[in-house]
C-alpha cells in the first residue's frame, strides 16, 4: 500500500493527464518564455510585405502594411527582451531547451522574424527615410546571417548529438532552423539592388551560398517527412498545423531564385554580364519548378487540415504555422508575377494573401485571447519526466 501511495503521489506530482497550473505575472512569462513566440513575429511581418503587394490598386492597403510592420518591431523587440531575461534570470531553466527535441527547433524563429523587419526597411523604409533605412536593413542582415548560420548548423548538430528523436515523431518543426539560412538569402537578394557595385556582388554571390545551405537538405528533410506519413499517419492534433511548415522552405526557396535572379544581372553587368543572365533565367526557371512544388504541398495541407478541424483542433502557437510558410509562398508568386508577367500568377497571389490576412487575422485573436488568459506562456523543456520515477516505484512494489 506505502508503493501504492507513493506512485499516486508520483502521478500527481510528474504525469497527471490534466493541464499545467497556469502561472501569472511578469514573473511567470519570463521564466515560461520560449523562442516560439518568435513565430508571431515571422506570421504578423510577412503581412505587410505580402499586402505591400497589392498596395499599387488600393493605396490604404499600403498604409496597413506600414503600421503592421511598425508593430512588428515592437513585437520582436518585446520578445527579445523577455528572452533575454529568462537566459538572466532563470538560466538553469533556459538551458534545458537544448535538449528539447521540439522547442529547440524554434530558434529558427529568431532570424526568421528579424528578416521580417529588415526587408520592411528596404520595402518601407527607404521610401520614408533614405539612406538610414538602408543602413540599418544591412546592419541587420549581417546580424540575421550569423543567426541563421547557427541555427542551420548548431541546432541539427543537437539533434544528432543530445536529444531524443525518431521517424515516429518526425513533424515538419525539423525545417524551422534550417529554413532560416534561405529567408537571408532571400533578404539578400531584396538588398542587394540597393548596395554599391562591389559591396552587392559579395552579397549576392553569399545569398546564393545561403541558398544552398538550407534548400537541399530541407528537400532532404521533406523526402524523410513523406516517407513518415506514410509510415505513422498524420501527427497529434497539437501538431496539426506543422503540415503547413513544409511549404515554407519551397516558397522561399522558390522566392529567393526569382529575387537573386532580378538582382544579377544588374549586379553583375561589368564584370559577368553572361552569368547574370543565367541567373536571371534560373530563377525564373527554378522559381517555377519549386512553386509547382508548392502546389502539391498546399493541397495537402488544406486537407490535413479539414481532416484535423472534423476531429477537432487545439489551439497553440503552432497555428502561427498557417501564417509564415503561407505568406512566403504568396511572396514568391507574386515575385513570379512580376518576373513573368503572367496573369495566372497575379491572381493565385492576390488569393493567397487575402487567405493569409484571414488566417493571421483569427490566429492574432486566438493568441491575444491565449496570452490574456496566461495559457499560451508554457515551456516544454521546463515539465518534468514522469517515466523514470513511475517506473522506479513498479520495481518497488514487484
């Protein structure tokens, strides 16, 4: 009866099915804060870049676009603050996330939603401010280099060296650190057309280079991720949106060609006029390929998704995952539009951006309603395992 008792208290302690007491107070949100909140700011700051492009037949459309991406600074700002204070403050706990086989994949996030920011400088920024806005769009992007570098390499070097990961429990959160190295290529791209001659041949020839570090082993990870699928069916329902993630390394990937592709020949005029005009045809090329791609896996989400709304959806930050991959892809047909002048590719943009305003519009009222209430401000990395304890007291009472 004393094992009994004592393995009740061990499920009341550690495993209990019910939720997690919510804590309250500034407190609490420093010592609960993970890089997940950092999805808010990549779904709230490719908006305005996407509405930006509609902005030309509806001028208040661009007006929305700046004040959303004013907003998404202090947004980014806020977290950055609140992250950092928890490395301070409760650093025994922030540690813990590296050998979190989820919540570790969100550092990502960061030079994510910071390439957000610094392509509002070059997009808004520039036309408002000058040359400041211009300055400061490249100080960043050195900055969202270096972090997207160390998440593309650091984080999988976790993966393969201290935490706990199977085919089972694979989910398209495996992309979020790699991705980031091609979003700063495509920022690099968006830069360079506004750098000095021999300043942008080094940053174009570095975005390219960014390309390649994350695109082909995200279309590696994407290959294991099918092969899962089919293996283990669909993931948790708390995991239902990250089907939605793997359409962000396609429509980047897909936007980074079109843009680097634009830049080149300008770029390279002097010196490698022949090489720009590949580059400009590989990216119109490539850009199309990866965005027939993209069709495949949209679909499939749209119906993973009915499938998980019929059984029922809990919301979390992961619906943030409607927002980023989604607006990405809208970027890169809208980017072909452009390049193509095809009609096809102005009208599915024009739909995809007014989807993503309806998605980031219900998912920034779930997480207002999540954050209000404290729900949504929980660390994975800080609950403890209940399995070692449990399986500690059967041994006892046998």
């Amino acid at each position: 009866m004393a094992s009994i008792s004592r393995c009740e208290e061990r499920l009341d302690t550690f495993g209990s099915p019910a939720l997690p007491e919510i804590e309250t107070g500034l407190r609490a949100i420093v010592r609960q804060f993970t890089p997940n909140w950092f999805t808010v700011t990549m779904g709230t700051g490719v908006l305005p870049l996407a509405l930006n492009q509609l902005a030309g037949t509806v001028p208040v459309v661009r007006e929305i676009a700046i004040g959303l991406w004013l907003f998404n600074i202090g947004l980014f700002s806020l977290f950055s603050l609140l992250y950092a204070a928890r490395w301070v403050f409760f650093f025994e706990g922030a540690r813990r996330i590296f050998a979190h086989p989820v919540t570790s994949m969100f550092f990502g996030a960061i030079p994510m939603g910071l390439a957000t920011i610094l392509n509002g400088f070059i997009v808004f920024g520039v036309p408002l401010w000058g040359a400041s806005a211009l300055i400061i769009a490249h100080a960043l992007w050195w900055i969202d280099v270096a972090l997207a570098v160390a998440s593309g390499l650091l984080v999988p070097f976790l993966m393969f060296t201290r935490q706990a990961h199977s085919i089972e429990k694979m989910t398209a959160v495996w992309l979020l650190p790699i991705v980031a190295a091609e979003v700063a290529a495509a920022s690099g791209g968006l830069l360079v057309p506004h750098l000095p001659a021999s300043e942008a041949q080094s940053v174009l020839f570095l975005s390219y280079a960014l390309w390649a570090f994350s695109v082909p082993l995200a279309m590696s990870v994407l290959v294991i991720l099918v092969l899962r699928l089919a293996l283990y069916k669909l993931p948790d329902r708390d995991m239902a949106v990250s089907g939605w993630l793997a359409l962000g390394p396609i429509g980047t990937g897909a936007l980074g060609l079109v843009l680097l592709g634009a830049a080149a020949p300008g770029v390279l005029a002097s010196g490698l006029p022949s090489v720009g005009a590949a580059a400009l045809g590989l990216g119109i090329v490539g850009g199309t390929i990866l965005w027939g791609y993209g069709v495949w896996w949209i679909l499939l989400a749209a119906l993973k998704t009915v499938r998980y709304a019929k059984e029922g959806m809990p919301f979390n930050l992961g619906w943030w995952g409607f927002t980023f991959p989604l607006g990405v892809y809208a970027l890169a047909t809208l980017a072909l539009a452009q390049a193509t002048h095809v009609a096809f590719f102005w009208v599915a943009g024009a739909i995809l951006v007014v989807c993503l305003a309806a998605f980031w519009l219900t998912v920034a009222l779930g997480t207002l309603h999540g954050a209000w209430h404290g729900y949504l401000f929980h660390a994975p990395c800080l609950r403890p395992e209940p399995i070692e304890p449990l399986q500690a007291d059967v041994l006892a009472m046998a």
